[in-house]
C-alpha cells in the first residue's frame, strides 16, 4: 500500500474526501458532513509554542490565565472552525477573550519563524509543539493547565463501501492509536467531535 500524503486545514478536508480527491484523511475537529465517516484516534493536550526570549519562557508550565495579556498567534477560525471555538472557549472559562493574530493559510514554518520574534504565543497539540521546539532552538514548548485543553484527532473516510486498501490503513491507525494509548479514558475525554489514503491533515 503506497500513502501519497498531503497537507490541508481540517476545514477542506471532508469535502476533499467526499469528492473522492482523498482517500482517507485525519485532522483536528472537522465538520461533520453527509456521507463521511469518522472516528476519534487522538486526543492530547494542547502545548504553548514561544520564543526563548518572552517573559513566560522559563515557565515548568502556563496557566491559560497567565496568557491573558498576550497575544496568540493562530490560524483563521474558518480553517478548522471547531477547533479554533475550543481554544476561545478555553480562554473564556480561564476568564478572559484572547488578542489574536491570525495568518491566513500559515505555513507551519512561517507562523514559527513569527515566533521567534517573541511577540506572540502559538498554540499547537503538544506532539507537535515539543518536536517543533527540538528542531527549533529558539522556540520553546510548554504544558497548558487550568485548563488544560484537549485537541481531537479524528480519522474520516467515504461511508460508501470502502476499498480494500482504505481498510488495511484504518485497521494500522486502530492497532497505532491502542499501541501508543492515544485515546484518553472517557472521563477524561472532550466529547469527540468529528476528523479526516491519499492522506491528510491540519
């Protein structure tokens, strides 16, 4: 089984799968749409990206609140609404609506090199912030709490009858996610929402 992987933003993919351009996709909390399937993989907190030289830099870890005067750089919400309304949401239970800068479609390395300015505070799921911030040494990452926020990865795939090749690739990401404890225990779950061979993601 050959994998020809691209990059998208959550919000493209499903469309993308139904048209039948992607085989088969995985992404942070896309919109549900009419004759997709889907099923969570991933869940993992969400980690503070930020230059070396901000103030909060030599942090164990950030409170949200602690973010209220800063500005964060994301993404624009139409890109993957539903994750972009966790992260306000999150912020408006710490007790406070955020300064945000966004890029429209940013390149990764782009909104990273932003960072090292250290202007702005990025938010990523932590498997990426921590593998970033090695590869970057003037980027660091650190664990949000209070609250913690939780970022979904959901698999999606045509609901049509499903090729033999999809269904190797489904059954490797099951056997991965359960290899690797991806799946919180359901009290401590968000509730899932909804994500998406040729492969994708956010």
């Amino acid at each position: 089984m050959t994998v020809i992987a691209s990059e998208l933003f959550s919000a493209e993919i499903p469309g993308r799968v139904l048209a039948g351009e992607l085989d088969i996709g995985i992404a942070l909390h896309p919109e549900p749409m009419t004759g997709i399937r889907t099923e969570l993989l991933r869940c993992e907190p969400l980690a503070a990206q930020l230059s070396k030289r901000h103030r909060l830099a030599n942090a164990s870890s950030i409170a949200l609140a602690d973010l209220k005067n800063e500005t964060l750089l994301l993404f624009p919400r139409e890109l993957a609404p539903a994750y972009y309304d966790r992260i306000m949401q999150s912020c408006a239970q710490a007790g406070f609506q955020p300064q945000v800068r966004a890029f429209p479609k940013p390149p990764v390395n782009a909104m990273l090199a932003r960072l090292l300015g250290a202007r702005e505070v990025g938010f990523s799921p932590a498997s990426f912030a921590f593998h970033s911030a090695q590869a970057e040494p003037g980027i660091v990452a650190l664990e949000i709490v209070n609250p913690q926020i939780l970022a979904e990865w959901s698999i999606l795939w045509p609901a049509r009858a499903q090729s033999a090749a999809t269904g190797r690739f489904l059954d490797s990401a099951r056997r991965c996610a359960a290899d690797n404890h991806w799946l919180l225990p359901p009290d401590t779950a968000a509730p899932a929402e909804t994500d998406s061979l040729t492969a994708t993601a956010l």
